[in-house]
C-alpha cells in the first residue's frame, strides 16, 4: 500500500514529493513520506553496522558502485563516523524482519542519516536501487537545476518496506535473430535492468555462440564467446542478477540443419515451409536420432561451464515439422507425437540434471497435450508463453499448478513485427500474465524480448515494456488498473532520461500509432508487415479492417510524436544514436503509411511490384536512406554479424518497389 499522506512539502524547491512517490520504479509495496530533509552532499559515508561488516562486504562495493552510478562518491568506512560529521550516513543492515520475502529491504531516509535494511544481501542491493532513483527524482524535478557543484540535494524523508511478488524476475532478449548486441550494450542493458529489481537475465541462443568445432555455423554470426559470456556472468552477479544459459534443443535450429553435416540430424532434412524464414530449410533435430541427444551433449559441455548459474532454459517449444518426416512411425504408434516428444524432453532433462542443472522449457506443446505435463520430471519448471492481451495465462498457470510443476508465466515486450513496439497491447498482456500468475503462485515472471524477421527493431523501443514488466514483476498488485502506472514518466526519468521531459509519452504514441489504420493483426502491426510482406495481397487476414484514411490518421500521429522526440534532451551518453534510431523507426513507418494508402487506391492488385511507376518511385526514393541509415544505426548497438541478413527484409521492399523499371 502507498501511503502519500504524511507528507506534502517539497524539498529545496522540488515538485512536491507526493507526486514523485509514483515515479519510481518499481513503485514499492509500502512507502510514505516523513516530516523533514536529509541532505546529500557528493560524498556520503557509507557503512556497515559494526557486528555485521564482514557479512555485508560482498554488497558494500555494489551499494557503493549503484551510488556512484548516480553522480556520487561515497566514502566506504569501516567504524561508524562522528555524529557530529555533516556528511549524511547511509547505514547498511540485515534484518530478516525488514520484510516478509526475500530481497526484500526497509528503506529510512532521516534528516542526517539513511538507513538500509535487508532481509538478505540481495534485498539491501534491491533497496540501494530505491534511494539512487529517489536521488535521481529529486534532481529531475529540482528548480533550478541541481550541479554536481551547487549547495546539498535536499531528499525528502522517506520510509519503505517493500518486497517482491516473484521470486524470479527475468528479462529474456533474443541474440538469434540476426541482433547480437555489442558487449558495451549488454553490459548497459544489465545495469539499467538491475536499476529496476529484475533478478535473472537469459540470451536466447540458436546459433549464436562460439562452439569450438561448429565454425560452420556461427562463422557469419559474430557469436557470444565463452570469454564474453563469463564476462558478463560476472557484472550480473555483480548487480544481484543470475545470468541463465540458453540453448534451443529441439525445434528453430534451422541455422544448424542447413549446413552438413547437421542436415542429416534433422526431423525434414529437405526442409519445409517454417514462420521463420522465406527458406523452405529443416527446422528441427529429429528426437528419435541418437545423434541428435549427441550433439546436445557437446553443446551443453562447451556452454555451461560458462555460467554460475544452476539454471538452464533448453527451449524445446514450437515444433511443427515433429511427426511429419524421420519421426513420422514412432509418432504414428501412439496416434500421436506427445511420447516421442516427451521421451526426448525427458533425455534432454537427463542430460540437464547430469551437469547440475535444473531444467526449464517453454511449455507450449505440453500444454497441448492432454497427457504433455505428465511426461514432465517435477523438478522441471514449465515457462508458459504468449503475447497478446487475451493470452489465456490463468488457464494455463492454473493448469500447470494443478499438475504439481513450478512454472514461469512469460509475456512479451511486444517489440517484434513492429518496428516501435506496440505498448497499448504489451502492457495489457504483461498486466494478465502477472495476475494469473500471483493467483497461481508461479515461481517466477519472464519478460521476453524477441526478434521476429531481422531483429529490425532498435533495442530502446522494448523500453515500455521492459519497464512495465520489471514493475509489474516486483509488485503484481499494479496490475489490478495497468492504465494507472506511470509508464511515460518511468521513461523519461529512468530509461530515456529526458530532461525536458515528454519523450516517454512520445515513444507510447509512436508504438501505438498504428492502431489507427484499422487493422489490429496478432503478433505484430500490419504496417510491419506492409514492408515485411510486400508481395501479399491487401486480403490476407493481418490486414483486415486496414483503410487509407486509418493509414492517413496513423501517419499523422507519427509525425506528431516525432516532432516531441525531435525536442527531447535525452541525459545519456548515447544521446545522438538514441535521437537517430528514433527518427529512423518513425521514418520508415511512414514509408510503411505510404505503401498503404498507395495499395489501397487499388486493393486488387497483388503485391508492392504492381503499383503504378509514379508512386513507386516515390517511395522508393523515401526507402532509400533508411536502408542507407541502417547499417551505421546497427553497428552503433550491435555486432556485424547477422546484419546482411536482416537488410535482405527491408531489400526486398526495395526490389518490390524499382521492379519493371519507371
């Protein structure tokens, strides 16, 4: 509960503090404002209570590390400091009874003095994140300006006793299609996600790491290393993440089975038609090949050592070619294929608990089998999925409750197919998902991140929901009234950092821009796919309901929101790309606005190619520096691997539109 009566001054000049209780993210369970001030000048004395200085060690430099992240130096002490010292005190405790989970913490900001209290190691760290946000909040909206060389930031006093609603809080970021993120962007990507309580990070893998021996498979990908991953395994546990390894193990290893020798391992070594690719390419290992179960064990040898984590996610979901090629007679014995997939779940999860580990999959074809949870090992943890508002998340977490397994429930940022996100239906498939699984009791809440047909999207439009997740993670109750969070200012003030403030709202509006146009497709935005799919007909279902005076509202909301963007001042060290990766996003959306409106004059004809040469020329002209655009915007995040591949989308719109000439 939010108590915001007991205190209505502001500090120093600031906005009034009630009105930033709500700012930070995630909003705690409990707080409330107390009579007074502390002030905090840029070298706080940072100490532990004397009897308990060598259990919090290990999380005084990492306290210390998420101040100075926030403009401070903090002195590092080992005896409590005179009374009499003007410095403010930050004093770091354990206390079990601070909360009534783990990581949970009591945060007290008194005029002299704050105090940080623990259930754990990991909850001080958590109530850490707390008061460097407060700190932030306050010099956001201090009138005028607070300089690193003007008087003390004036902090309101503050009490908090806040805990979480799962106990794992994950972020899952998609590294496989196409986008692997350059080291500097991950290790930006964890602080910012440790600045928001998630606890377990996963990069899903396909191909995209540096197997010895497998050079043939990841030479164009410019994979993670073993070097980079233990790199990264180190700044998460740092900052209180689990960084969880990843591996697909049965189904999307395409770009495996395309190469020899791996062809002959697969399900439909000829290949089939698969949502993934334009390629008709095997798309699955087949599960009654021992040599599938083989090439999983020198994967998993070479991957795991690599992480501290004791977790490991080994995918198996979305198998449609099972039973349809080498499988097809064991399959055809049970009249189906659930015991031929069950038996390969259970070899792989063998293999799993053999090396450590405990297993965790995605639980779709589980959950589509009447007898799928009961082939299951009970210590193996189900992750149900789905990304659209109507998910049926309560069913299937009540259903994986019932069958005795521990389970995730994981929604999406809504990122992919879209170009900037679709945040209206993210936020409301991210609220369902927390409330069926706090009323189920999952074990934990994953938010994914993938990268449908070439990753095109720029990693700062998973930003809402990335930030509604993590807050929605920590304290399931917001999501009782999900339009009431404040979505737009957490942006600004802890993602974009804007300091005029107004951004965040942009970047909503420019996601959901696209509900204008009249179609509402699933899993992606029909303008996305206007680019993504030139040549199919305006009667294909995704575009049902698309009109060119909707495509003429969405273009103007576009420019509207793009004009606000333009006018931001984003406080970040990447400012200029972040700017640029905007504009680029909105820009190609209108393109996408004009291809439609274009194709509605005349919505017999096929495809982009059988436009008139007037209006193709002049979109292809519009395309043309975007696609110039996109090479220097991608190496500003992200490695050149996979970039080739990712242009061939956005190509073949180009050769729609220069085709025949005129």
């Amino acid at each position: 509960m939010v108590n915001r009566s007991l205190g209505t001054s502001a500090a120093g000049g600031a906005a009034p503090l009630p009105s930033l209780l709500g700012l930070l993210l995630p909003p705690p369970r409990e707080i409330a404002l107390e009579p007074g001030c502390c002030e905090l000048g840029p070298e706080p004395i940072l100490y532990a209570l004397p009897a308990q200085q060598r259990l919090l060690a290990p999380v005084a430099e990492q306290v210390a590390a998420r101040l100075r992240s926030v403009g401070l130096a903090p002195r590092v002490v080992d005896l409590p400091p005179d009374p009499s010292a003007s410095a403010l005190r930050i004093v770091l405790a354990i206390d079990p009874a601070a909360a009534p989970a783990a990581e949970g913490y009591r945060l007290e900001l008194a005029p002299g003095q704050v105090t940080l209290s623990g259930v754990d190691l990991a909850g001080v760290y958590r109530g850490c994140c707390t008061l460097a946000q407060w700190i932030v909040l306050h010099r956001d909206t201090a009138a005028p300006p607070t300089t690193a060389s003007s008087a003390p930031l004036r902090l309101g006093c503050l009490r908090v006793r806040d805990w979480p609603t799962f106990a794992h809080r994950g972020v899952m970021l998609d590294v496989s299609r196409d986008r692997v993120p350059t080291m500097e962007t991950l290790a930006a990507l964890i602080d910012l996600l440790a600045s928001w309580k998630i606890n377990q990070l996963q990069l899903y893998t396909e191909h995209t790491f540096a197997y010895r021996g497998h050079e043939v498979v990841w030479r164009e990908a410019s994979p993670l290393t073993p070097d980079e991953i233990r790199a990264l395994d180190q700044q998460c546990r740092a900052c209180w993440i689990e960084l969880v390894p990843n591996q697909n193990s049965l189904g999307h290893l395409h770009r495996w089975l395309v190469h020899e020798p791996y062809r002959a391992l697969a399900e439909c070594p000829a290949g089939l038609a698969h949502p993934f690719s334009d390629e008709v390419e095997p798309f699955s290992l087949c599960p009654v090949d021992p040599g599938s179960l083989a090439l999983l064990d020198d994967l998993y040898d070479q991957l795991l050592p690599c992480f501290t984590s004791r977790m490991f996610n080994v995918g198996l979901d979305e198998t449609f070619d099972l039973g349809r090629g080498r499988s097809r007679v064991a399959c055809f014995v049970d009249g189906d294929a659930s015991r031929v997939y069950g038996d390969f779940l259970r070899a792989v999860h063998q293999r799993v608990t053999g090396r450590g580990r405990r297993m965790q999959f995605w639980a779709d074809i589980v959950l589509g089998s009447p007898a799928g949870a009961a082939q299951v090992p009970r210590d193996a943890i189900a992750l149900a999925w789905g990304y659209e508002p109507d998910h049926p998340f309560a069913e299937q977490a009540r259903a994986l409750r019932a069958s005795g397994l521990e389970f995730y429930v994981c929604p999406g940022t809504g990122s992919w197919n879209s170009l900037a996100g679709r945040p209206d239906h993210a936020l409301r498939n991210l609220a369902a998902a927390a409330r069926a699984g706090e009323a189920a009791g999952a074990l934990g809440y994953l938010i994914t991140d993938w990268g449908d047909h070439g990753h095109l999207q720029p990693l700062p439009v998973s930003y809402p929901g990335l930030a509604a997740g993590a807050a929605l993670a920590w304290n399931a109750a917001l999501a009782e009234d999900p339009p009431a969070l404040a979505l737009a200012a957490w942006l600004d003030h802890h993602a974009l950092r804007d300091g005029r403030g107004g951004a965040g709202r942009a970047l909503l509006d420019l996601g959901d821009a696209h509900r204008a146009c009249g179609a509402d497709p699933r899993n992606g935005t029909a303008l996305f796919y206007l680019l993504r799919f030139p040549a199919a007909p305006l009667t294909h279902p995704r575009y049902r309901g698309l009109s060119a005076s909707g495509l003429v509202r969405a273009s103007e909301r576009i420019d509207d929101a793009l004009a606000r963007l333009a006018g931001a001042q984003f406080a970040r060290a990447d400012a200029t790309v972040l700017g640029r990766e905007l504009r680029w996003v909105g820009e190609l959306l209108r393109v996408a606005c004009a291809i439609g409106v274009a194709r509605c004059a005349d919505p017999t004809k096929l495809g982009t190619a059988e436009l008139d040469p007037a209006p193709r020329r002049a979109l292809a002209q519009a395309l043309d520096p975007l696609l110039e655009q996109q090479r220097p915007l991608w190496l500003a995040r992200s490695r050149p691997g996979g970039l080739e591949h990712a242009r061939r989308w956005l190509q073949a719109l180009q050769a729609q539109l220069t085709a025949g000439g005129g």
